[in-house]
C-alpha cells in the first residue's frame, strides 16, 4: 500500500496525539490504513473536536 508522505506525518502525528505518547511509523496494509484513513482522515476531519471524537470512541 502506497502512501502519501504529508497523509501519513499527519496521521502519525494524530495518532500520537490521540495515544499521548510517540508513534513510530510501521509495516504492513492494516497499520497504513489505519493511519493514513482513520487518523489522518476520519480524526482530522471537521464536525466533532479532539474531545468529542474521544467521547464517542469511548461510547
């Protein structure tokens, strides 16, 4: 899986955010796509804060 260089810094930088502490980029199709889909996509996009998107993943 390929992907966008400026995609997968702000995913990783999201989902060390979201996580709190330092995420080192990794290998295989399940870990980029949850990077780049879910926290450079779905947690950046706008609608819902930081917080609220917490609340609802812990719903």
């Amino acid at each position: 899986m390929e992907s966008d260089p400026d995609k997968r810094r702000v995913g990783l930088e999201t989902m060390a955010d979201v996580y709190g502490w330092e995420v080192s980029d990794g290998e295989g199709d399940f870990f980029g796509y949850t990077v780049d889909h879910l926290f450079a996509d779905i947690w950046n996009r706008p609608g819902l804060s930081r917080r609220d998107r917490r609340l609802v993943l812990l719903g």
